[in-house]
C-alpha cells in the first residue's frame, strides 16, 4: 500500500511527466510558429486582395472545367445520369481532371510566390539589415519556403471538396485521394523551393522569375522531347539486343516517372486496370519487364531529393557574403 501523501506527490509528477512529452511533440510546430519571418509574410499575404484573389481564380477555375466536364459526358453523350458505369466513369473524369488542373496551376503559381524571396530583400536594401540580425540563413529560408508552402496548401485544402464530387458519383478510391494529395504537396514544395533557390543567388527579381519559370518550362519540354527519342530508339534496330532494351526501357519508365502529368496518369492506369498501389506487374513495351515501381513513388522520393538539395544550396548561398 502507498501511503497517502506519497499518492499526492506521484499526481504531481505525472502531470509533469505528461506535459514535458506534450511540450516535446509540440516543439517542432512552435519552433516553425516562431518564426518571424513566416509570421510576417503570412500576415502580409493574407490581409491583401492579392491571396483572396488568386484563391477565387484558382477555385472558379477548376469549377468552370468540372462544370464543362460534367455537361458533356451527361448531356452532350446523351448517356443517362442513373447509369451507375457512366457514374463510375464520370467520377473517375472529374477526379482526374481536378488533380491534373491542380498540377499545372500548382506548377505555375508556386514559382511566382518565391522567385523574389530574397531578392525584394536585396532590392529593398533590407537584406543586409537581415543578416545582422540573429535571424540565421536557414531561418530566413524556411521562413520564406513556409510561407509561400502554406499558402498553396491551402489551395490544395480548398480544392478537395471540388474532388469529392467524385466520391459521390462513384468509381474513386481513398488510395486515388492519398496518392493524388501527396504528389501535389510534393510538387508544391518542390516549385516553391525552385523559386528559393534562384532567388538566393540572383540580384533581381525579374531574372529570379524568368529564370524560375524557364526552367519549369524547360524541364517539361525536354522531357517530352527525351520520352519520345528513347521511345523511337527502343523501336528500332538499336533496341533489338536484351540489354539495350531493358535499359531503354528503364529509362523511358524514369522520364515518365518524374513528369508530373505522365506520372499521375500512368499511376491511375495500373490503380484501375491492375489494381496495384506499389508495382506493375505486366509487360512494359513489349519487353520482358514484369515488375516496376508505380510512377508516382519515383516521382515523390526523385522531388524531394532535389527539393532537399536546393534548400541546403539556397542556404548556403544565403550565408556566403556578397562580393
């Protein structure tokens, strides 16, 4: 038996032990919260029309494609609106239509909001003043990423009830929604901190976007243009031997594998037609390859190795003194 007092000196303690594990969990968030500088930009950002503006463009303009969507396969089609395979069918357009819209919206919106991080600081004069302070480079980054990253989350939160419009017609999944969620967070993470890292080492604001959205740009069209050059060498005599064939068809995989666009869709494709989360197990190309990893898997862990890579640069480019 414990002795009474001792019981009422245990309570204590356990209360104490409790809030120091509640106080450990929260620490990562307050630290993020205390952040100056993402409580100023977000401040900032919010009270203007700017942000309000942006967010009713984005909305209306999802809503005007779905709204088009929904009227062609029901009432152009001339298919019958209690057909539950025309349901299935049009929740799987209307779902698929969203995420892709979101993808080039996300791709064009997030370099905008980061390309002049740092260099209105240095147009401004203010950058100085900055790294006399005892705000560090790292804090200034991440603030600036935080920010800008928390504002196009919010597009992605905004935009899911327009995306569960699929789940009342039918044919989507809570895998689809998981998937599709965490390659728009990744690409928004990813082109916020593209905008960072020109930012960091450019002088003006004007260049830091031009360059920002050149590379978007770029990036997609050589893409393209390297998926079908493989694609036509894999089709020809160059592709005939076992070797080459298997590595061109690695490669042509990969490329589609870090395109945003191509990586959604063939993910949904082996979701739907070999109901497979993780791998495909089918023949790819006429090859003998009957296990790749799904598209979107490469495309996360590819996006934020580089996203990573450009926040350590962007730091350190930071700290590194002007000449």
């Amino acid at each position: 038996m414990i002795p009474e007092n001792q019981e009422t000196t245990l309570e204590p303690a356990a209360a104490m032990v409790q809030t120091e594990k509640m106080a450990g969990w929260k620490k990562p968030w307050r630290r993020i919260l205390d952040n100056p500088v993402i409580l100023k930009e977000l401040r900032g950002r919010m009270r203007g029309r700017q942000a309000f503006i942006l967010l009713t463009l984005y909305l209306g303009l999802i809503a005007l494609f779905i709204v088009v969507i929904y009227n062609t396969i029901f009432g152009v089609t001339g298919i019958a609106a209690w057909d539950p395979s025309a349901r299935q069918t049009a929740g799987k357009v209307i779902f698929g239509t969203v995420v892709l819209l979101e993808l080039l919206l996300l791709s064009f919106i997030a370099p905008g909001l980061t390309a002049g991080a740092i260099t209105s600081e240095r147009e401004r004069q203010t950058f100085d003043l900055l790294r006399t302070t005892l705000l560090s480079a790292r804090s200034l980054v991440l603030g600036k990423l935080g920010a800008a990253f928390s504002y196009l989350f919010l597009l992605i939160l905004t935009a899911l009830p327009i995306q569960s419009l699929a789940f009342i017609l039918g044919g989507v999944g809570m895998e689809e929604m998981v998937v599709s969620s965490l390659m728009l967070v990744v690409t928004a993470l990813f082109f916020c901190t593209l905008g960072i890292f020109f930012s960091s080492f450019m002088k003006r604001t004007l260049s830091a976007t031009i360059s920002s959205y050149s590379a978007v740009l770029a990036s997609f069209l050589l893409l393209v243009l390297l998926f079908f050059m493989i694609a036509y060498l894999e089709s020809t005599s160059y592709g005939n031997f076992p070797v080459r064939q298997r590595i061109l068809t690695l490669a042509v995989w990969f490329l589609i594998s870090i395109n945003p666009f191509m990586a959604a869709v063939m993910s949904e494709v082996i979701l739907i037609d070999q109901q497979s989360l993780f791998v495909t197990t089918s023949p790819m190309f006429g090859t003998g390859m009957t296990f790749l990893i799904s598209p979107w898997i490469t495309y996360v862990s590819v996006y934020l190795v580089l996203t990573m890579s450009m926040i350590v640069f962007s730091i350190y480019r930071v700290k590194r003194p002007d000449r």
